[in-house]
C-alpha cells in the first residue's frame, strides 16, 4: 500500500526508522529514504535558478528544464546511494558511524543488502544516464562535456575527492556552475557566464552545508583518515570559512543587482538575513559536545549541518522567488 504521508516526511526530513517500519514501507517510500531525498532540495533549487535564468532570456525551453531537473535529480540521488555504499566498503560508516547515527544506513542498519543496494544504485543511475544521453545529443558538444562531468563527481566525489580535500570544492562548482549554467545550457542550447556567475550565491550556500556536515564529523573523519578539508585545515579555521561564505552570499547578491545580471526584486533574499546572523553566531563557537536544551529532538547529532542546511533552504526559496518575480518583471519591461 502505497504511503503519501511517509512521502511527504522523507522529503522534509531524514527519518529515522526500524527494520519493522522499514518492512512495511512501500517502494517509493524505501528509495525516497534510501537516497536521503530531503536534501535533493538542493539540486532542484540550482536547476530552479538555471531554469528561469534561461526563461529570463527568453531561450529556455519548459520541456527541456523539466528533463534536466529530473536527469539531476535522479544524479543526486545516486550518489548519495553510491556515498553509503563505498563509505560501507571502505569501512568509514561502521561501529554507529555518524553517518549511521543520524538517518537510516540501507546496509549498516539491516535494511538492505549490498546487492539491493547497487540495484538501486544502478537503476537510478542508469535513467539518470539515459536523460543525460539524450540531452547530450539534443544539445550537441557542449552538452556532452557537461554529462562527462556529471558522471565524474557521481562516481568519484565519495572516493578519492571526498578522501582528498576536494568535495567541498566540487559542491561548490557542481551546485553552482555546472547545475545553474549547465541547466541553461540544455534549456536554451548556449553557455551563459552570466548564469554561471548568478550561480555563486547559491553555490555557496550548498557549500556550507557540506562544510557544517564535514565539521560535526570531523574528529570520526581524522580518525579514519579521510581527509575532508575541515579535518586538513582544523575546525576552527573551517567555521571562519563558512561563516565568510554565509556572509557572502548575500555581497554577491548585491553585486549581481549592481552589474544588471538580476532586478533588485531578488534582494528579497535579505530576509534570510536574521537566520544567518543566527547560524553565523553558533559558528563563532566549537561545535557543543552535546545537543543544546533549546534543539529540537531527533536531529543531534548533526549541529552546524543543520544549521547551514536550515538558512540554505530559506536562502534558496527566497533566491528563486525573487528571480521569478524579476524574470516576470523583465519580460515584461517593467523595471524591477
């Protein structure tokens, strides 16, 4: 029996469940957690943002938006499947890891088999791949080179780029440049700088996300050798970079509007503001050794990952309501 409900809670949160009510979740219901779907909000907000920069230009294509989103959905979510398949390979997400201490591990908590695994893994990859193979001949050239890099930090950002100090930087140019000019790209059948540049606000906003989630785990990641670039850099030095990348965004903002590239509507994304003044003050400070009295129950132990991914939803809403306001505006002639 199919569970919309369960369908809606694995979009908005990680849920934590038992082998029992993992038993008698529905399919959907099993790949939506599997895949950790709740933080594929991300990717919908970088194509959001490439989308409606090409219908901006008035180029973009709706179909063709469409089948990019669902080919990066569908992208993200293999890796995530790929991420805790290798971590559990490699060794780095056994004995109550931390990443099997915040959601349910597939394998690590009995809910899956290796094998089930990689068939979810291949299944989604491979209609991820053949969205990416039909748009690459869509779109010629151009489009092919895009896929190839799709493909690369699918596969290789768990293992070696994660290991190596190198996954924060492919967020960055994955949610950003790629995903935001990559998605104008296939929708309107050129390349944009200037959706590449309008892409850096929101890539920095993905980017502290994965730098808050490498700092909550930074002492299990030394311990294992896996050098993230919070364990190479200290964990001090890692939240003064996410803090100069939370305040960032919004300067960068401001200088899309000064350059024209966006209408001053999208400075709406200064109402996000008093949530990050929030996020930047619990960055000043070492990560708590324990969940503060005021968190709410169910999300320890991440702390600055949530956080981040806390004003990162807001910050993205507001960035794409804004430019679909500014997108109405300018076609139609209106300034804004």
């Amino acid at each position: 029996m199919l569970n919309v409900r369960m369908w809606g809670r694995a979009i908005r949160v990680i849920p934590r469940l038992s082998r029992e009510e993992w038993g008698r979740l529905d399919f959907v219901s099993r790949w939506l957690v599997a895949t950790r779907s709740a933080v594929l909000f991300m990717t919908l907000v970088s194509s959001s943002l490439g989308g409606l920069l090409a219908l901006r230009s008035g180029q973009g294509r709706a179909w063709l938006w469409a089948l990019t989103t669902l080919g990066l959905l569908l992208a993200h979510a293999t890796n995530n499947l790929i991420n805790d398949l290798t971590d559990h390979l490699t060794g780095a997400d056994r004995d109550n890891s931390f990443r099997a201490q915040y959601g349910p591990h597939p394998i690590e908590h009995g809910l899956m088999s290796k094998a089930q695994l990689i068939g979810y893994a291949a299944v989604t990859g491979a209609l991820a791949l053949a969205i990416g193979v039909f748009l690459a001949w869509h779109g010629g050239m151009p489009v092919v080179w895009l896929l190839a890099s799709g493909v690369f930090f699918v596969l290789f950002y768990t293992y070696p780029l994660k290991y190596f100090g190198m996954g924060e930087l492919a967020v960055l140019a994955v949610w950003g440049p790629l995903m935001v000019g990559g998605t104008y790209l296939t929708t309107t059948g050129s390349w944009s700088w200037d959706a590449a540049i309008a892409s850096l606000p929101y890539a920095l906003s993905a980017s502290t996300v994965i730098f808050g989630k490498h700092i909550d785990k930074l002492a299990s990641d030394e311990a294992k050798r896996i050098r993230t670039l919070p364990v190479l850099i200290g964990e001090r030095a890692a939240r003064s970079i996410a803090v100069a990348m939370l305040l960032l965004q919004y300067a960068l903002v401001g200088l899309l509007v000064y350059r024209g590239i966006v209408g001053p509507v999208v400075l709406c994304v200064l109402l996000a503001l008093p949530r990050c003044v929030r996020v930047v003050q619990a960055y000043l400070s070492p990560r708590p050794a324990a969940p503060p009295p005021e968190m709410p129950a169910g999300i320890w132990p991440l702390w600055f990952v949530a956080l981040a991914f806390w004003h990162a939803r807001l910050f993205g809403m507001l960035l794409i309501g804004g430019l679909i306001a500014d997108t109405v505006l300018h076609r139609l002639h209106i300034p804004g």
